[in-house]
C-alpha cells in the first residue's frame, strides 16, 4: 500500500534498502526497511512473542514517533493470515490441523489476528486521548481482504486461494524464488506469494483507506485523505 499512498500525498518512492545507486541525498530522505521480507535469521531462530508482547512493542512504537515529533501516524491491524496460502497449506500437512472454511481460511488463526486487531485499535483509541495534539489513525486491512476474498468477482478476481508466484499446491509450499514462477495475470489473483496480497488489492485496500471507497471504514476515526489535511498542534 505504500507506493500508492506516497502518488495520493505527492510524495516520491523512498528507497529500498538494498538499493546501491542512490545518492548520499536520497539516502538521507529515507529508506524503505518495508519493501521485503528481508531477514537476518533463518527460520528456526523465530521467537514467539504472546499477545501482549506484540501490543507492547506497538504501542511503544507509537510512543517513540510522538516523541520524535510525529503528529499524524497510520497503524496498519494485521491481514487475514489465516487466509494466506501458506497457512492455509501447513493446516493441510497435519492431521489434526485446523479446520479451513468454505473460503480457504483457517479460523482459528484469523481469530487470533481479528483479537490482535480489536486490542491494537483500543490501545489506538487511548493514545488519540492521550496525545491530544496528535492523530493516530488505525486501518483495518483485516476487514478489507476479507471483503475482497467474499467477494471476488465483485471487485474483479477469480482467484483467492492460491499465490500468483511460487511452487507446490496452490504455489504455497515454496516462495516466489523468481518472477518467472509468476503466473500470467496478477491482478486476477488476491495474493501474490505465500503471505502477501497482490498489487491490485493492495491499489484497492489504499484507495478505500484514502477516500473510504470501495470499502467503506477502512480506516477509523477519519480516511488517510483527511489526515492529510487536519491541522495539528505542533
């Protein structure tokens, strides 16, 4: 959603951080640590982090860009990853793996993320209290995906349940190793590899975040367009 929200706001595509052709400059104005899964560690050195944990460091995040003068930020909630092909492809590796429904999700994944999500707006709501001067808004991309993937041929996609890019069933056993695994038409797809939505639903979740179209409450208390305009007590 980033790319399209800097073309509403005007501002230019910040920087990969593994871009090497950029001037000292353009460093200087940012780095984008968000444009891919790029890890440090392998798979088995994951820890696990409760609930609260994961809320903690949230909140504390917020905490730390209010201090650093930041009046006006955007929380994305988590998506549906109960939805995602590869969650929905581990459920299917085990015999007692939880149950997907009729749409490809495992509930009971998608009930741990919705309760992340209703704590994470809550804490949201207490700081707007809070930090009277400032204003922080909560999009819920949970409820926007699933909406698409209720909804397919409504908002233009014939597939929800398989990646555009990867291998195996449904292209959720291994990653999108290369483009060359992609399939010939993304934007018919709501997800482009094993965890992440395609471009088209990432064009529509930040035109609905942007103008409350053509999802209505994306984003509460007030759309990214008029953050963009409130005036804030700096």
């Amino acid at each position: 959603m980033k790319p399209q929200f800097a073309d509403k706001i005007g501002l230019t595509s910040i920087l990969p951080f593994y871009a090497q052709n950029g001037s000292l400059n353009e460093i200087l104005g940012g780095l984008n640590f968000g444009s891919t899964q790029a890890m440090i560690m392998n798979p088995g050195s994951y820890s696990h982090q409760s609930l609260n944990q994961q809320l903690r460091q949230m909140t504390n995040a917020m905490r730390y860009l209010y201090e650093a003068n930041a009046r006006k930020i955007i929380c994305l909630g988590v998506l549906p990853l109960g939805c995602a092909p590869r969650i929905a492809w581990e459920s299917n590796q085990t015999s007692d793996g939880d149950i997907i429904n009729g749409n490809g999700c495992v509930d009971n994944v998608n009930n741990w993320v919705l309760e992340y999500n209703r704590l994470l707006n809550e804490h949201i709501i207490k700081l707007n209290t809070e930090f009277s001067d400032a204003h922080i808004v909560f999009c819920d991309v949970y409820t926007g995906i699933l909406e698409i993937i209720n909804k397919p041929r409504f908002y233009g996609f014939e597939d929800t349940k398989s990646a555009c890019c990867g291998l195996g069933l449904n292209g959720a056993m291994i990653g999108c190793i290369s483009t060359e695994l992609a399939c010939n038409q993304a934007s018919a797809h709501a997800w482009w590899d094993l965890l992440n939505p395609t471009e088209a639903v990432n064009s529509i979740l930040a035109e609905a975040a942007w103008s409350n179209q053509p999802i209505p409450d994306l984003c509460r208390p007030f759309t990214i367009h008029e953050l963009v305009h409130t005036k804030s007590n700096l």
